[in-house]
C-alpha cells in the first residue's frame, strides 16, 4: 500500500495561510510539479513527508497522511507494541 497525503486538510490549510500552490511548493522546499503530483495521489517521498510535517506542524502523521483503503479508526489495523496486527 502506498502512503497519500490529505490533500483536503492540505488545501484548506494553504488557503487559510493565503498560499497558492507556488508559494506552498517553496515554503514546503519542492518544486511546484513535484507538489502537484502529490496532491493527485503520489506517493510522497521522504523529503516532501518531512516538509509537509514541518510546514503544517500542528498536525499529526496520521492527520496528512493516510493509507488509501485502511480504516483510520479501526482497532484491528493498529499494531500493538510488539509489531503484530491486533489489539493485544
């Protein structure tokens, strides 16, 4: 599975900031095609995952980003301390 970005959250929090996709990609350190590819459902890679934690740092991991077709608030997709799918 591949990791997306919550480009929802994303969009509103550039548009409360006043910042259009250029000036989003520079505060954010990548290049404006690079940030419209993830905002279609690219993976992000190391770097953008850091900038966009960063930049939008009142925000959790799981807030920007998600896996598509995983529940966000179902138990039986955490895993517990030991690595292993389940509660407990």
């Amino acid at each position: 599975m591949l990791l997306q970005l919550n480009t929802e959250l994303i969009e509103k929090e550039a548009e409360k900031q006043g910042l259009n996709k250029t000036n989003l990609a520079k505060k954010l350190g990548i290049s404006r095609m690079h940030l419209d590819r993830i905002l279609s459902g690219s993976t992000p890679g190391n770097k953008a995952i850091s900038a966009f934690l960063g930049v939008f740092n009142q925000y959790s991991f799981k807030e920007l980003f998600f896996l598509p077709g995983v529940s966000q608030n179902s138990d039986t997709n955490k895993l517990n301390s030991t690595g292993t799918e389940g509660g407990a």
